[in-house]
C-alpha cells in the first residue's frame, strides 16, 4: 500500500512539473506578445530577454548537475 502511494504521488509530481514547464516554454513568449500588442515595446523586450536568461541558467545548471553525477 504504501509502495502505490509512493509511487501515485511520484507520478503525480511529475505530471506537476511538466504543466509548469509546458507553462514555462509557452508563457514566456506568450506574455511577450501581449505586452508587445498593449504598445510597451520596451517592457516587452526586457521580459523576453529576462525569460532567455532564467531560461538559459536553469538548462546550464540542470546540465552541469546531470554531468556532475556521471562523473
């Protein structure tokens, strides 16, 4: 019993985090192109270019982790 709840909950958690990464890839542009059509160019512009960097830090350091426990 306790093995299913575990593994009930693993899956659940799982299913969590890729609505969070499909919300992610998805409203980062997304969002990006309301702002862009609400006439702030600008914002929209630095919204992008701070979703490229969080975006950009996080896959660097899941690879770096990844490499780390290979080695």
């Amino acid at each position: 019993m306790l093995n299913l709840a575990k593994e009930t909950l693993g899956e659940l958690v799982w299913g969590l985090l890729a609505i969070v990464v499909f919300v992610w890839w998805i409203g980062g542009p997304g969002v990006t192109a309301i702002v862009w059509s609400g006439g702030d160019k600008r914002l929209a512009i630095q919204f992008l270019a701070a979703w490229a960097a969080v975006t950009t830090l996080y896959l660097t350091a899941s690879w770096l982790i990844r490499r780390a426990r290979r080695a």
